[in-house]
C-alpha cells in the first residue's frame, strides 16, 4: 500500500511537469521547484502577484486572509451579496470582499466571537479544509466504515464508494497519515485531497520514511499554490471535452452536454482505406444533433433525418469542392484537407428544425436550443481543427467574387472578358486562367462597409450575361468593387505571408498582360 501511495503521487508529479507557461519573473522561484508550474498559472490567472514584482516568498506562512483571498481569486472573484463582515476585519482592505465571499458560500465561519482572524498563520489541515469546502465537500455523507459488497447491482457511485473506503482502510491499517485522526474535520479533505493529486508527493514532502500529511505544520505559499494548481489541473480533466473520431476529424463535446444528454450524433465509420478506391463526390463523416428532437421526432414516428441538426462534417474531393465554390454555399465552410487531398466542409442548417411534440415543450425548449445553436455555429469548427492534428486549415471564402473566380477556373464555358483604357476590352482565349485564378481564390475575401470606391484606374473583369463586373483598383491595390446593376460592393482581400506581398491588382494584370500579349497587342 505504501509503494501504491508513493506511486499515486509521483504519478501526479510527473502530469505536472508536461505543462508548461511564460513564465512570471520571480527571482525566488525556480524551474526546479515543484511549485514553478503552479506559480506561473497563478501568476497569469490573478491568483496571486506574489509578495512584490519579484518575490513570490515561496517558504512564507500563509495567514487565513491570504487563504480565503486565494479561493475568492480561483472562483473567480464574484461580488457578495453581504455587507457586513466580522468586526476585525478592517473594511476597505485588500481581503474584505473575499472575507464577505467566504463566508456567503460557508467556505469559513470566522474563529467565534465576531471574529475572522485574518492575521493568524493557516496551517495545512485548514488550508486543505478551506479548499475542500470551496469544491462543495464531495466526500460529506460518505461512511468510511461502512461495509460494501458489490454485485451485479451496484452503480458507478458504488464502485467508486468502495474504492475511496477501501484506500482509507488500507491507508489506516499500514500506520500512514497517522497525523489524520478519524472523524476530524479535516479527515475527509486530506483523504479527498490524497485521491485526486491535490495532496502530492512534492507539496506535502511525503517519503517512503515518513507518510504523515503535516497536518498542524503551518502550510506555505508555495504549498497553498501547489494545492491550488493541483485542484486546477483536477478540474480540467473532470471537464474535458468529450472527443469522438471519425477518420482524422477528430469532434470535441462539451462534457456538460454529454453529461446531460443534450447532444446526439452519427458518427461515420469511414477509413481512408474505403473511400480511397471508391468512386465517390461527398460523404458525411459526423452529424450532431439536438438529441431532444431527434427523441420527440421518432416519438410522433416523423422522419427523424434533420430533426434538431446542429452541424456537420463532410468530406469532399476536389472536383466536387470546385462545382460548390462555383455557387452559394450558405452554411457551408470550408475549413480542412486531409493529406490525400480530400476537403472538409463544416455545415449548418440554413432551415432551422427543432422538434417536440407540444408548443409547450416547443417553447420551453428555446433557450436551451439557441445555446447549442450558438456552440455549433460559434468556435466548434476551430475547436475541431485544434484536435484534429492529421488535418491541414484551409480558407476559401463564398462572397460574389469568389464564385465568380470559381466559375473562371472550374466551368470552362464561362463567358467573361477582362478589360482596362490601357488595352482595351480582351476575351480569355487559350490562354491558361488556373495560374492566375486560383491566386485569387481560398482567401479571405471580405465585404468593406461604409466606403465608397477610390478614384483612379482600374481593371475590370466583366461577366456580361449575368450584367456584374468586377473593377481591380490599381493605385489602392487589393480593393475591388462589384457592380451588379445598380448596387455596389467594396471588397478587401488580405494575402497570406506566402503570397511574397503578391496581391490581387498586381495578379490580375499579370493575367490581363499575358492576354494582351496573346492577343498581340503588348
């Protein structure tokens, strides 16, 4: 049991050490030291800004005003509804609000007598207790003496019951923490402290020799900030996204929706393999949905294809991207390709669908279907990009222009003419448009509002069947207008660092040059 401990805490030890951060310039603080990591994250969170700018006072005793200020800050640093405090804590100081905090959320009663104590030194049982209150107690109403037998019956919480009991009894039995007294206040937070890495082999100075938490040693700031990494570090691996695959996308859940069945999805089990040899244009590869609709469709035996669909993936080739950026792609982006040159396009629903089987139920469900709307639509297309390590960004935006480009480029009997005062009007001929027409396309193209077009020469890239015409300014390069009938727009388009400061006025003359020299007119 003892290597078993030993083990739990280096493991945790070691997670430490993968992460890394700019570091806070603290002359007293180490990379050596086992506290560096949670220093830098308090440094950056506004946890703690350390004694002055260059200290941090790692060995420095803790005073309970210190404490209760570092759980206000890790929550967040919400505003109490109290007004009153305790009569030795001075109003206006630097600690009051998290006094006031603290107490609302039964996080300290203060040491009796109208009092809170801000100055006395915090030792390490009621550091870990403060902290264990401020995650809500999960240990209270666990008995640790109680018998268990698990069965076939027995739940996730069963097990997990047991587990928790049965390390405590092990723990007892072997002599270890013996400085823990059973049915002390703070027996519960040092056993939840030890289970979940925040009590670790570094911060509490544990050995093979000697296995005592320390409870009454007075706790230190580069321990109080170590605990508080560690419950940090807890907290993002209990809501870590829930992340399914499907080829190399790679779909992250939130762990809330998960836990509260909000969402459903289909995931396509599409290798590389099977689509390489087939003869395929598109194919989905991930839907999610609104798992209330899809319920309440199939409830009322209506098609469930659509019902509550937030988004999804779908993997197209190249010819097929080619005949979408020819046309509107409303609710489609194009975000990816894989390295066998297939494209991947993030969709959502242009005709909204939510489901249920009453306009009751329908409008009770509104707020929670606006929020998975606003998830899917906001930053799950870059989210996925971020876990989707074998996919490669790719940006092609679907203004007028950029269709009109896509047409030059993919639909050869596009009719268009480029023209300029220099040589006039001029057709496309044989001459070879991708070179130049596909420098133009996959950027980002936006439309500029609130300005009109500059003055000066431009060239024009006319469409005459459809009456739209693209005018390429020269002096205020990368501008374009459209004209279509009698509306205009203004587009900008920025160029990647790849481009070598190439932009759009300068590749369109390229292509009206290599026309006109054709044309024998240059």
């Amino acid at each position: 049991m003892k290597k078993q401990i030993l083990s739990l805490l280096l493991a945790v030890s070691i997670l430490m050490g993968g992460i890394t951060f700019a570091a806070a310039e603290f002359t007293d603080v180490a990379e050596s030291d086992y506290f560096y990591p949670a220093v830098q994250w308090g440094a950056e969170a506004g946890i703690t800004y350390g004694v002055d700018e260059e200290h941090f006072d790692p060995e420095g005793e803790v005073t309970r005003a210190q404490v209760v200020t570092f759980l206000w800050s890790m929550a967040g640093q919400p505003e109490p509804a109290a007004t009153e405090t305790f009569s030795d804590v001075e109003a206006g100081s630097w600690y009051e609000t998290a006094v006031k905090w603290a107490v609302e959320n039964e996080i300290t009663e203060g040491t009796g007598d109208n009092m809170f104590s801000p100055d006395v030194i915090c030792d390490r049982a009621m550091c870990i207790t403060l902290l264990y209150r401020l995650m809500g107690c999960p240990f209270d109403g666990m008995d640790l003496t109680a018998d268990v037998e698990l069965d076939e019956n027995s739940t996730m919480e069963d097990f997990g019951f047991y587990l928790i009991k049965e390390m405590v009894k092990g723990i007892r039995e072997q002599g270890l923490f013996s400085d823990v007294p059973e049915e002390s206040y703070f027996e519960y937070p040092v056993f939840w402290g030890l289970m979940n890495g925040i009590i670790t082999e570094a911060n509490s100075g544990i050995t093979a020799e000697n296995m005592l938490f320390r409870s009454a040693d007075p706790c230190v700031r580069g321990e109080m900030i170590s605990f508080l990494y560690q419950t940090k570090l807890l907290e993002d691996a209990k809501n870590a996204p829930i992340t399914y695959e499907s080829g190399p996308v790679v779909l992250p859940i939130p762990k809330k929706y998960y836990d509260e069945e909000l969402i459903s999805f289909y995931v396509y089990g599409v290798t590389d393999e099977e689509y390489l040899d087939e003869d395929f244009e598109e194919e989905n590869v991930i839907v999610v949905y609104e798992k209330a609709s899809q319920d309440a469709a199939e409830a009322m035996d209506e098609d469930t294809e659509g019902a509550g669909e937030l988004c999804r993936i779908v993997r197209v080739t190249e010819d097929k991207l080619h005949s979408l950026l020819s046309g509107d792609m409303s609710g489609i982006k194009v975000f990816a390709k894989d390295t066998y040159g297939k494209y991947y396009l993030f969709c959502t629903p242009t005709d909204v669908r939510i489901v249920r089987q009453t306009n009751e139920e329908l409008s009770d469900a509104m707020e929670q279907w606006s929020e998975l709307n606003e998830w899917a639509r906001g930053e799950l297309c870059n989210e996925i990009l971020s876990n989707s390590s074998e996919l490669i960004p790719v940006n092609f935006t679907n203004t007028e222009l950029d269709m009109y480009l896509a047409r030059i480029a993919y639909d050869k009997y596009t009719d268009y003419t480029i023209s300029s005062a220099e040589f006039g009007e001029l057709n496309p001929g044989n001459v070879d448009t991708k070179p130049y027409v596909e420098r133009l396309l996959g950027g980002t193209f936006v439309e500029l509002e609130d300005i009109g077009a500059p003055e000066g020469e431009y060239i024009t890239l006319n469409f005459p069947k459809d009456e739209v015409r693209f005018d390429f300014f020269i002096a205020n390069k990368n501008l374009v207008r459209e004209v279509h009938g009698e509306s205009e727009t203004i587009y900008k388009r920025g160029f990647n660092n790849s481009e070598g400061g190439i932009n759009n006025t300068d590749i369109i003359q390229e292509w009206y040059y290599a026309l006109a020299e054709k044309a024998g007119k240059k």
